[in-house]
C-alpha cells in the first residue's frame, strides 16, 4: 500500500468533503480516503498497482476541484 497527501484549493462545505471522498473511496484499489476540511488535503492510502496518485489527482479535478500539490508518503 502507498500513501499520498493531496494539497487542495480551500474547501469552502463539509459536501465538498463527501463529495470527494465518496469518488475516492469508490475508486478500485483505494484503501481509504479521509479529507482534512481546515487544512484542504485529502490523505489517501492506495494500492499503487491499481490507481497511481496522478489517477486521484485527476478525479478530484474531473469533481471541479483544483489540485495544488501531490506528496508522495
């Protein structure tokens, strides 16, 4: 398992959080996806042999949502 912090825009509601995490958490090979609303980042722990960071990073934009940063852990 691989574990990525994912710097996003300022979240502005706690719906951009599910929302978000709903579309993580049903994406195959992810683990688990828990956002930080006051920081704006998304934690995720993901099978890297199924999804790769840049794949999560491009389905929060697909939701509307600037990514600003992706850190590998």
């Amino acid at each position: 398992m691989s574990n990525v912090t994912i710097q996003l825009e300022t979240l502005s509601c706690p719906t951009c959080i599910k929302k978000i995490e709903g579309a993580l958490t049903k994406t195959e090979g992810v683990k688990s996806a828990k956002l930080l609303f006051n920081a704006s980042k998304a934690k995720v722990e993901y099978d890297l042999d199924k999804v790769t960071s840049e794949g999560l990073k491009s389905i929060i934009e697909k939701l509307g949502y600037e990514v600003l940063k992706v850190k590998e852990a």
